[in-house]
C-alpha cells in the first residue's frame, strides 16, 4: 500500500514479479520477470536508466 509512505502516490512506482504487490495501487505497478539467476540479466538497470 503506497500512502503509507506519506508520498504524492502519483509519484509513486512499485516494481514487483508478483501483481499482488500492488493490488491496492495497480496503476502504480510495474511487474517484471521474475529473476531467472542469469547475471546478464540488466532489467533494473535498464529501467533505472529509462526513469531517470
């Protein structure tokens, strides 16, 4: 639940391989893959990339 952090929630992205996680905010939710263990993988990289 995003307003517990006190936080314009329209600021706000959860990013999560599980929807439940933001359930009560799905427009705040971005899901990913779930992490295969492949140390190439760069998604949050990239994405950390992309939100800046």
């Amino acid at each position: 639940d995003v307003s517990c952090l006190n936080r314009d929630s329209s600021k706000v992205i959860v990013v999560d391989c599980k929807r439940e996680a933001f359930g009560l905010q799905p427009f705040n939710g971005l899901a990913l893959r779930k992490w295969d263990g492949n140390s190439e993988d760069r998604t949050l990289y990239d994405l950390a990339a992309f939100l800046k």
